[in-house]
C-alpha cells in the first residue's frame, strides 16, 4: 500500500466501493495513517465520521475531532445513525476535555436508526457517559443492547472493564478484559488493532494487580504477534513495560532491566520516554543498584523530560507520570526534586478528576501520597506517616498489593511498629520472589550522603575524621548519625555497624 489513492478524488462508485473495503481492513488493522491518506479530504457523512476518531487516536486533537463531527452531523447524505453517531463523538470529545453537552438518547431515537449501526451507537452513548464520570449510565447502556458480533461483545466487554475500574474494582477489570481478548481471538482474529488495545489495558493491570503466570505468557505471545504500525506503538510500549515489571517484581532484574530498555526503544513521545526511564530506574533501586551509571542516567534523563513535558496540555492519566517520577527522586535521595514533582503534580490534581482517564481518582491519590511519604520520611516524619497509611489504604482496597506492602514496609521502617510488618508479609503474598521481603530487614533507600557516612563508619572512622573525610561539620555527620540508626532500628553506633553489614550481605 505505499502508493495509496485518495477516496475524495475517486468517482467511478465501484472503485470507490473497493476502497471503502480497503479503509475497513485498514482500519480493524490499526494502519491508522494509511486510512486517513485514503480518507483524504472526503466530506460525506461516513468519511467526516473516520476523520473526526482518526484525529483523536492519531494526535489527540480534541477541536480538530470536534469540527469534523459536526461537519458530519450536519452533513447532507447523513443517515439518522450517523447524525446520532457524530453527537456522541462530541458528547466524548467534550467530556475529555472536562465539560459537557449534556447529550440525552431515548429508545425512540435509537429505534429510527439503522440496525446495522444500533451496537456502535450504544457503544459510544456507553462512552460518552463513561467520559462524564456517569458510571450507572455507562453501564445501563451496555445492558440496554448485547451485541451478536464477537467484535462488538469484545468492545463492550472492555468497557464493562474501564467502569468495573472506575469503581476501583481492578481485578475485575482484569477479568473482563480477559474474556474480550478471548472473543475477539476466538470470533474475529483479524481485527488486530481491537486484539492490542485488550492486550494494552491488561498489560497496564499487571503492572499493579498480581498477574498468573498465564497472563504474563499471553502478554509474551502479544507481543510477538501484534504489528508496529500506528494502532500498535502504544500497545507494545505497554506490553513490554509490564513484561519488565513482571520480571522485576520476580525478582529477575537482569531479565527486567532489559525489558525497560527494549520499552525505551518502543516509546513514541516524552511521556513514554519519561515511564521508561522512571522503571529502568525504579527497578535499579529494587535490585540494590540505584548507584549504577546507566540508572543515574536513566533518572537525569526523567528529570529532564518532567522539566520540558507542558503538563497542563495532557488529558490522559499520563499525569501519574508526575507522583511516579517524585516516588523515584525520593528513592534516589534527591529530595528537593521529589518535593517540586510532588508540588506539581497536587497542583495538577484537579485536571486529572476531570479528564478522561481517571474518573477514579483515588489511584492518583494514593500514588501522590506515596510519593510525599518518600520525600518527607527523614524531615517530617509526621506527614510521610500520615501519607503513607493513606496510600496504604487505597492500594489494600484496589488490590495493588505490592504498592500495599511497600508502604507497609515504609511504615514499618519509620514507626518500628510490628503490626506494619504484619501487614507487609500479609501483602507480599501474591509476590514471594520480589523485591520486597529483604527491606523489611533493611533500612529505606539512604541519602548518597547517608551512603559516604555509613561507608566510613564500616570502616572505623570517627565522627571527626569522617567531618574531615567528607569535608562537612561535625555536627552534620551527628544528624546523618541519628538518621541511620533510626533508619535501621538501632541505638548506638556498634549496633548500626553489625546490622548494616548483616543486611548489606543478605541483599
């Protein structure tokens, strides 16, 4: 297809009929931009309604998206379904950008439309409520009409999905989206765009809900099956990101970090670029490595992409980008770059409750207090204790276990209370091979200068020579003293020595 003819200068109707085959294939195909070039500039109803969902998938232009569905709306040769159509791309387009139309359907409007057009009709008003944070409507829509097509029962199967998550009822959104990825590979294997947008969204759950083995094997298999043309490059980003972190949270690190490095190369944008960087350096702390080089680079590299990403312009939950990218200054001992992503992303916490993606919230929450929790453990113990049992709370609810026992093992570490440890073990059931078990014996991330103190102290230095060594005050290395024997439970400086080399070895 490299030369592909432009529909809009077509005018013998057969060739136009062949093509619009052509744009169907294309489509169900995710060859995005090879439909919209076959699309030209064609103005009837049919044409003007592709346009307007190629401009949001392919360039997220929610005013350019807008136009073109009003143009098809008031478009001559409109059918009823098509009008219908194009006012509930608006109604969408609407809700993403955090207003309304307002849009209201009844029986009887649904009742004049075609039937071939009745599923993707009530497809989309179960979109558009869904956009507008109307959970019941959404899912009331979805009841209202059961599709016979595989395709339309695997489409509405995914929705069920993004409401059952809305209602922070992740597992089932796991196992909904599940089931469409069986429909569409049982009832319609060609429609391999639908194929990897299931896998993306149950890749993006594995990456917080406990997966099976099987899962992470179908999400291996996806990702040698599924292209890399405009539908796919989104899909494989996230696939590969969360083979990465099934492997690191199995504590197979080496494994993990070639994965981050492959979603590296996958990334299509900043934002990508930005998680890719954020895990290949969070897994470089898991496995005991934050020191290393390529994670140093990995995490300047994040730093300086959340300087130049223009927040306010995004309207996805790619905004958890931002308490992410603080959660890994914190563990890097970067702390004043925690607290500005920190300050950025609670000053962009009300843009996210109205956009399109996070309806609920509390995942955002959750992830902004884990990431106060880390920056303010060592200054103000009182709000990152405050913090954390809050984010706690949310990730026991939704099930994101290992974020769970995180914070109950960073609760653990700054308040010594055994019930916390209790409550980590309890979490860390879904992951026996992570990451996680050994920090219960082991103090949170240290400062690089907490590192350069302890070294010293390992080594039999006193306080005034490590003040000379280092070339700070006595009365610094007293503060960076006290930290560590509260980060490791101990009172005294022979205490700190035998338990510091007792967990550096068991690590």
């Amino acid at each position: 297809m490299a030369n592909v003819p432009d529909v809009g200068d077509i005018d013998n109707e057969a060739l136009y009929t062949a093509a619009q085959g052509q744009l169907h294939a294309l489509l169900r195909g995710g060859h995005f931009r090879k439909a919209r070039q076959l699309l030209g500039n064609r103005r009837d109803a049919s044409s003007l309604i592709e346009r307007a969902r190629l401009a949001f998938l392919l360039d997220n232009d929610l005013n350019a998206a807008d136009v073109l569905a009003t143009q098809a709306r008031d478009a001559v040769d409109a059918t009823n379904g098509q009008r219908l159509l194009a006012r509930l791309f608006r109604a969408c387009f609407a809700a993403c950008r955090g207003s309304s139309l307002g849009i209201a359907l009844d029986v009887k409007e649904l009742s004049a439309i075609e039937p071939s057009m009745l599923s993707e009709v009530v497809y989309y008003a179960a979109h558009a409520a869904y956009f507008a944070h109307d959970l019941a409507t959404a899912e009331s829509w979805l009841t209202f009409h059961r599709p016979q097509e595989p395709e339309w029962q695997a489409r509405y199967l995914v929705v069920r999905g993004l409401i059952a998550a809305g209602r922070e009822d992740f597992a089932k959104q796991m196992d909904l989206t599940t089931q469409a990825l069986d429909a569409l590979e049982a009832g319609a294997p060609d429609a391999s765009y639908l194929i990897a947008n299931a896998g993306h969204l149950l890749a993006v759950l594995c990456r917080e809900v406990p997966p099976t083995p099987t899962t992470v094997g179908r999400l291996e298999q996806l990702l040698e099956n599924i292209g890399n043309d405009d539908g796919y490059t989104g899909s494989r980003f996230h696939i590969v990101r969360s083979l990465a972190w099934s492997r690191a949270l199995a504590g197979r690190y080496t494994s993990a970090m070639r994965f981050a490095l492959h979603a590296m190369q996958e990334a299509a944008n900043d934002i990508q670029r930005l998680y890719a960087c954020l895990d290949h350096a969070l897994i470089a702390v898991f496995a005991g490595e934050q020191r290393s080089s390529s994670a140093l680079a990995a995490y300047e590299m994040a730093r300086e992409l959340v300087t130049a990403i223009d927040w306010p312009s995004i309207v996805t939950d790619d905004l958890a980008a931002l308490p992410l990218a603080a959660q890994v200054a914190a563990e890097f001992g970067v702390l004043e770059d925690a607290k500005r992503f920190c300050a950025i992303a609670l000053a962009s916490k009300g843009h996210v409750t109205s956009r399109l993606a996070l309806p609920h919230d509390s995942r955002y929450e959750a992830l902004l207090n884990e990431a106060t929790a880390l920056a303010y453990a060592d200054e103000d113990r009182k709000r990152a204790i405050e913090a954390a049992a809050n984010a706690y709370e949310t990730y026991k609810r939704i099930g994101f276990d290992w974020r769970a026992a995180r914070m109950a093992i960073l609760l653990y570490q700054m308040t010594r209370a055994e019930a916390w440890k209790a409550r980590a073990v309890r979490s860390l059931g879904s992951y026996p091979q992570g990451p996680f078990h050994r920090l219960l014996e082991r103090p949170r991330a240290l400062t690089k200068r907490q590192e350069d103190v302890l070294r010293l102290v390992r080594l039999g230095f006193d306080d005034y020579r490590i003040a000379e060594e280092l070339g700070i005050s006595y009365k610094t290395v007293r503060i960076h003293l006290d930290r560590l024997f509260k980060c490791y439970g101990v009172k005294n400086r022979s205490a700190l020595m035998a338990k510091a080399t007792f967990t550096a070895s068991a690590s």
